[in-house]
C-alpha cells in the first residue's frame, strides 16, 4: 500500500530537482535562504488557488477561506523558517 502524496507528479519533480542544492545548503549553512528562495520558487510556480465553493462555506464565508488558506502559507513557510512576503492575497 502507498502513501497518498500532498503533491502531484509535477511538483515532486521540481522538489526532487533541488535536492542537491538543500544538500549544499546544509553544508555551507545557508538553509534559510534555501528555503525562502524555493518557497518564492514553489509560489510562483504553484500560487494558492482560490477558494473551492467547499472550503468557503466550510470556513463561514470567502474572507474566511482566504484567510484560512493565507494562514496555511504562513505556517508552511515559518516551519521552512522563512518569512513569505506577500500576505494579502485578494481573491475575486
């Protein structure tokens, strides 16, 4: 039996890609910026989608959801101890 992946084939490759240079981070002791340039990478490339109809009524409403889903990112970025930039996403 497998473990069900968070990422899809795509995003697996990407990650997997960096491996080398998270190892060369760890020996040079500049995993922070490892990390706060592959999250700028990873956003770019897969920005947090918009709300599903689901998850905005599961969270009480859009402001809500979007907030819940700009929390997640905060959370996943302070575990990579970095810092993301942009925290006001707007979502129409």
């Amino acid at each position: 039996m497998t473990r069900k992946t968070w990422t899809s084939k795509e995003q697996e490759a990407w990650l997997k890609a960096r491996c080398k240079d998270f190892a060369k981070a760890e020996t040079d002791n500049t995993t922070k910026e490892f990390y706060q340039d592959t999250l700028r990478s990873w956003y770019e490339a897969w920005p947090i989608a918009e709300p599903t109809p689901s998850e905005t009524q599961e969270a009480g409403g859009l402001e809500s959801a979007v907030k819940a889903k700009a929390k997640w990112q905060d959370t996943v970025s302070a575990h990579c101890q970095c810092h993301h930039v942009d925290n006001s996403r707007t979502f129409t």
